[in-house]
C-alpha cells in the first residue's frame, strides 16, 4: 500500500462520512431545533469537520502503515 493510495481511499471515506454526517445533521436541526438557513449552515460546518478529520486520518496512515508493513 503506497501513500498515495491510503490517501485516496481516506478521502473517498471522508466524502461519504461528510455527506452523511451532512444529511444527519440537517435533518435533525431542521426538525427539532431551528429554522431551515441555520441548520443548512450548521450543517455544513459539521460536514467540513469531518471531512478534515477523515483527510488528516489518512495522511496520517498513509505515514504510518508503510513504516509498521516493513517493520513486520
């Protein structure tokens, strides 16, 4: 597994972690909390939160797997 490729699989993951923590998100403060534009911006916010976290994951197994797979 390359760095390259742990990356790109990170991402992809990352994207539908974000799409469904997006849709999540919306659909519960649209229906309980607030009006519609807040819960849209909100929602957004949650969705580039872990589409960053997913993205820094990645890059950080993309270090770390090479090193432990040569390693063992």
């Amino acid at each position: 597994m390359t760095f390259t490729f742990l990356v790109i699989i990170g991402l992809v993951f990352g994207l539908v972690a974000a799409l469904m923590a997006f849709l999540i998100t919306y659909g519960e403060y649209s229906r309980h909390f607030m009006a519609k534009g807040r819960a849209l911006k909100i929602s957004l916010e949650t969705a580039f939160v872990v589409l960053i976290v997913f993205a820094v994951i990645a890059v950080i197994m993309g270090f770390v797997f090479p090193k432990m797979l040569r390693t063992s």
